[in-house]
C-alpha cells in the first residue's frame, strides 16, 4: 500500500491516503501541541522564555512565543497561517525594579529538556504570573464552537507542591470567563477541577495533584455556564500557569504557588477528531508511556533543587 509522509509542518494526504506523522496528536482537530524537547528538532524550544525588561514601578508581561507541534492540523482548520496558531508563554515577576537576578519566577531547563519553573514561596512580590497561553486564532475558535468537546492533556512532573490557598484556589489550568469562576471550559487547580459546574471527560490523574513526582492529567469539556462575550477581553487562557492567572481570585496564589516541570501540554478538539475521549486518552496513555518508561526520552530526568533556584 501506499503511504504519504507528514513532514514537520505540512499535510501531505495526495488520493486521500494515509498520513504517517511525527507525533500522534498530529490529526485533524489537533489545535495546540506544545513540548519543549520534542522528538523533532523543529518543534524544540530553544533556550528559556524571555522576561520582562528592567523597568522601575512598572508591571509589564514578557512573552515568547513556542512551536505548536500540530501548527499544520490546526492552521488548515482555523483557515489561518502556521504563524497564528503557535502558543507563547508569558511572564510577570512584577519585581522589575533593579538589575538584581529574578526571585520570583526562575526557569530552567531539566536534563531530558522539559521547561522547570521554580516559584518563590518566601518574599514573593505580588501578582506574579507565568504561564503557557493560547493564540488569539485559538481563542476565537473556542469561542465561536462552544459546544464542541475539547480535550486537554497534561504531562508534569510537581518539583515543590503549591500551599493551601483557602477556598478556591488559583487555578493552574483555566479557559473560563474573565469574570466569575463557574463560566468556562476548564478551571482546575491544586484540589483538582472547580468552578465548572461538571466536566463532560476525566480521568484519575496518573500521579497525584500537588504531591511530588509525575502527573499526567487529561479532561474534556465542552462550555460550562454563562456564554462568553468576546473571544479576547472576557477569555482567561492558561493551558498551565503559575501564580495570579485568573484576575477574579486577587492575589491568593502569591508565595503559594507549585513549581513544576512541564513535559507536555496539549488541546483539542475531539469534535473534529472524531474520538471519543476515552479512545483519545488510551492514545494519549499510550504516548505518556513510551516518553517516561525504560528507555523513554524522559526517563531518569533531573532538575535543580526548587530551594537552590528560589526562596
């Protein structure tokens, strides 16, 4: 038989024959894949994200922006260029007021290349943010299919656990309303989901949240609550954040967040996909698997002691 070859970033499906890909999660309805040490170089993150510029009295984000390993899949569905539909990450330490090494938020990179981002949990200045965020294309897809079933995966591995924060807790995943916490598609933080009133998909994380070691977290849902309003202004978007990611919970996450190592981050839409969100899981358990087993690219992976990088 026949076969096309998928090279990175394009879509080769000549007479409608089968497509063989780099990744498993490169299928149509795959809107955001995000792994810093990617198999194929042209989907590595160089180096580490960027930060604000020294500035005195002002509380400004830095961003980066990141290879979207399914840029191919996602652009041919939004109808837009590759370039619209890469993820960035983006960093407020909000203690730009010297030319001192950053306290708050410090980024590594671990043996095996996954990103490593120690929080401050002494002296933290406030409303410090971090995180992995969506395209605006992303953003007003999801925006104008509410009703379609999206699912995200998780790869991590918690570094120093985040501290009780009282009541809700700033959550570390969050495609919700800007205002209120009961309107979105996911809102999940150290205890687990919150906010949404149920979640269509969820499985038994691999791992525990906020306890040491390797978790692997995959949902699905469609949206939850009050409609959105507009696909930029009235969206928060973290597909893993650190700190203050959602402006309705105020400043709870300071000198309380987790640190973490960021294996992989994925979304999509299973609408498109055509799977149910148990069959999309066993792919995804099946990836994990591969990555951290014997011999896996992120076995025996190693990182700096949290309280050597931060307070």
């Amino acid at each position: 038989m026949s076969l096309d070859l998928n090279l990175p970033g394009t879509i080769l499906n000549a007479g409608g024959l089968p497509i063989a890909a780099d990744d498993d999660m490169q299928i149509d309805g795959a809107l955001i894949v995000w792994e810093p040490n990617h198999p194929i170089d042209a989907f590595k993150m160089a180096g580490l994200p960027n930060r604000p510029a020294y500035s005195v009295g002002s509380s400004v984000f830095a961003t980066t922006t990141l290879e979207n390993v399914a840029a191919a899949q996602a652009a041919a569905l939004l109808g837009v260029a590759e370039s619209a539909v890469k993820p960035y990450w983006a960093t407020n330490d909000n203690a730009m007021l010297s030319a001192a090494p950053p306290t708050n938020i410090v980024y590594e990179r671990s043996s095996k290349g996954a990103l490593h981002v120690a929080a401050a949990q002494t002296g933290q200045s406030t409303f410090v943010t971090a995180g992995l965020r969506l395209p605006d294309a992303v953003k007003a897809y999801l925006y104008a299919n509410p009703s379609h079933l999206y699912y995200v995966s998780l790869w991590y591995e918690v570094t120093r656990p985040a501290l009780d924060q009282g009541g809700l807790e700033s959550p570390y995943l969050t495609l919700q309303k800007s205002s209120g916490t009961t309107h979105g598609f996911f809102n999940v933080g150290k205890d687990g989901p919150q906010g949404v009133t149920s979640l269509a998909g969820q499985a038994v994380p691999v791992g525990a949240r906020n306890t040491l070691g390797l978790v692997h977290e995959r949902l699905a849902n469609t949206f939850d609550g009050t409609a959105l309003t507009n696909a930029t202004t009235d969206f928060v978007d973290y597909l893993f954040g650190f700190g203050l990611c959602a402006g309705q919970y105020g400043d709870i996450a300071r000198n309380k967040t987790l640190s973490a190592k960021l294996f992989r981050v994925a979304l999509l839409d299973l609408t498109v996909v055509g799977k149910t969100y148990d069959q999309m899981g066993a792919i995804d358990d099946a990836m994990r698997a591969r990555a951290f087993g014997i011999g896996g690219r992120y076995s025996g992976d190693t990182h700096t002691a949290v309280t050597s990088l931060v307070a």
